[in-house]
C-alpha cells in the first residue's frame, strides 16, 4: 500500500494562487498515475486532475487552465499549481493513485483550501 502526505493549502482570496503537494511512499510510485481529488462540504469526492507515469495530464472542466498538475518522481512528491482560485474552489484536497483503488492504499489526512474575501 501507498500513504500520502498533503500539505500546502490555506485560506487565500479569490483571483489568488496556491500550491499544493503530495507525497507518497513506495516504489510503486514511479510507475503510477496520480490524481489530485477534492471533496467540498456537503458533496462527493471529486478528480481535479491526474498525471501519468510518462508525465501526461488531464484536468477537470472545472479547472482547465488555471490548474496544473506535475510531478517528481524521485522525491516521490506530486504538485497542484492552483491559479485564479475562485469561492468554488473551497475544499479538502487529497492525492492518490488514479485511478482510484481502495486495495492500493487510504486516503491521507487531505489539505484545506479555502478561497474567500
């Protein structure tokens, strides 16, 4: 099983900007596609975006273009660069393997992103 550290988030006006990382233990790591999920108040968990093991990425509607997800697979860590945040953005991010799996290991502890004036 994989464990996942996030850190990074706070609380930041709408319009500003965030980053977000994750990292991850084991090998398998490397050879993984990883997602950046989130889950507001109230609603389901959601895929924000994920990236391949070869570095392709794909994003939500939600999010083109103001987000964007990279990785360094020898720190084990992958990022979510958050630009022009709006209200609607306020949740908890998570990271884990994508696609999800409950057998390949829990959720982590989350960070929380709150997007106010």
């Amino acid at each position: 099983q994989v464990q996942f550290v996030e850190s990074g988030g706070g609380l930041v006006q709408p319009g500003g900007s965030l980053r977000l990382s994750c990292a991850a233990s084991g090998s398998i790591f490397r050879f993984s596609a990883m997602g950046w999920y989130r889950q507001a108040p109230g609603k389901q968990r959601e895929l924000v975006a994920y990236i391949s093991s070869g570095g392709s990425t794909n994003y939500a509607d939600s999010v083109k273009g103001r987000f964007s997800i990279s990785r360094d697979n020898a720190k084990n860590t992958v990022y979510l660069q958050m630009n022009s945040l709006k209200p609607e953005d306020t949740a908890v991010y998570y990271c884990h393997i994508y696609p999800y799996k409950p057998v390949q290991g829990p959720w982590g502890q989350g960070t929380q992103v709150t997007v106010s004036s």
